[in-house]
C-alpha cells in the first residue's frame, strides 16, 4: 500500500514514463493505425498530466514541509503544557496530539489525544481538529464525534497563519477550563454548566474517568518516521524534506513503473483507435 508521500512521490515520476512510452510506441509504429496527429494529441496529453501532477505534489510537499517545521520547532523548543506530546504521521499531513486537562478545571489530572488533519489550504485555513476519545469528554462545545466549537477553527475570518500549531493546542485545551456558554454543540452539557455549574464539574469529571482505559487502546495513533537520537516521548519523525519535493531530475526507478508506463500508453492508444474504429 502506497501512503500519501509515496504517491506524490511517484505520479510525476509514473506519468513521465507513461509519456515516454507514447512516444516510443509511435516511433515502433504500434501506432500506425492512428494518425500522426493523434498521437502528438497524446503526447501533449500526457505531458501536461505530468506538469499538473508536478504542481500538485508540490503543493502538497509545503503543507508537509510546515507542518514538519513547526513540529520540529516545537521539540527543540521544549513541550510546554498543556501540550505533552506530538507524533506525526509519515506523510506529515496528520497529527495526534496529547494535551493536559488545565488545572482548576473538571478535566484537571487527565489527557486527552486530538487529531489534526491539514488541507492543501494550511497554514492559511486552520487545519481540521477533532478529540480522540470525545466519550470522555462531557462538554458543552464538544459534540459526540469529538468536534470541537472554537472560534479560530470555525471562523475563517479569526485564524492567522501566525496562530500556528502550538497557539491552536493551548486554545484547545483552555476552552476545557473555560466553555463557551453563548452556542455550543452538547446541548445536554451546554443546559447542565448554564443552570448547575458544580452538577455539570462533577458530571464532567466523571466522564473524563470512564473508558479510560479502553480508550488508551483504541485511540488511533500514526506510524511514525523513526528518527534515533532525537528526543521526545513519542517516535519521532525524520527531519529533511520529504521525497519528491526537490526539483531537478530524479534516477530512473527500479519498481516497474516504465512497463507500468507502457501498458497505460498502451490502453491509452488502444482505447483511442477503439474509438476511431466506431467512427468509420
């Protein structure tokens, strides 16, 4: 199974092939059923899918390269709390954090686990953020899927790039000690905290215990890039830019993808003269 970087790393790479395998059929003549013109047709076809699957990949290569950036910042920084720990995963496009439940609050003494996911749009947009184990949180702007109600996530117009990774794991975790009361996405909680404030802290600490040890074993975590040497409580990742993000030429792959190439300008003209044949 390919993961997100093997793809971006490997499709500018697969369609290169692809374009060089029409080219080559029509110079054998494996082609001499269709006009030269068509064949120019899919060369030029292929060639822009390359330059569109570059540009993509690209694309996706900085969402990652930040993200590995502000990770790596953050553990040279040292993890301050709430934040306790940070694992990414191998294609640095998501990330489970484990954050403190804030002192004072009903949620003082636990962990939580979030999970983060960064469009094609980060750091502009914020990136989508959900609790792990939500069955453990009893709060009025936590709804049962582990979505969260905070306005610089919600609200496109209040997020910054400069709010950054860290920022956004400290908003998190205040607004467990500190709910909005005004909306909120638990109406049962949000009724409870309104009319019975100590009723809903000890509600609320109570939750946070239950299925806290199921939890610990069925929360999704990533498969981490090892990296030996670099510190932190969990596996880190490799620091460097991602395969496939450098310009220049690349070595010729060893993992079959020029007969991959072929067959696919092979289908690809094969198709073609399927068609033509109709139309006669």
């Amino acid at each position: 199974m390919f993961n997100r970087r093997d793809f971006c790393h490997l499709l500018p790479r697969f369609l290169a092939q692809a374009f060089g395998g029409v080219s080559a059929l029509g110079r054998f003549g494996a082609a001499e059923h269709i006009s030269g013109k068509a064949t120019d047709a899919f060369v030029k076809v292929a060639a822009l899918l390359q330059i569109g699957a570059a540009a993509f990949c690209r694309a996706m290569s900085k969402v990652a390269e930040r993200v590995r950036r502000e990770c790596s910042k953050l553990r040279e920084s040292g993890l301050r709390l709430p934040i306790l720990a940070l694992q990414e995963a191998a294609d640095y496009r998501s990330l489970r954090a484990e954050i403190r439940g804030p002192s004072g609050s009903p949620f003082e003494g636990h962990s939580f686990g979030l999970l983060l996911h960064f469009g094609e749009e980060y750091p502009f947009r914020p990136p989508a953020v959900r609790f792990a184990s939500p069955r453990r949180l009893f709060h009025p702007n936590v709804n049962g899927e582990g979505g969260i109600c905070l306005d610089i996530l919600n609200d496109p117009t209040l997020w910054s790039p400069a709010i950054g990774l860290e920022k956004l794991l400290v908003s998190v975790a205040s607004l467990l000690s500190e709910p909005r009361v005004e909306h909120g996405l638990n109406d049962e909680a949000l009724a409870l905290l309104r009319s019975e404030p100590e009723a809903f802290n000890k509600r609320a600490r109570a939750r946070a215990r239950v299925g806290l040890a199921a939890d610990a074993e069925s929360e999704p975590t990533f498969p981490a890039v090892p990296a030996p040497g670099v510190p932190g409580p969990l596996p880190a990742t490799a620091a460097g830019v991602l395969p496939g993000a450098a310009e220049g030429p690349q070595p010729p792959l060893k993992d079959g993808s020029g007969v991959c190439g072929l067959l696919l300008a092979g289908l690809v003209l094969g198709l073609a003269y399927a068609i033509r044949s109709q139309s006669l």
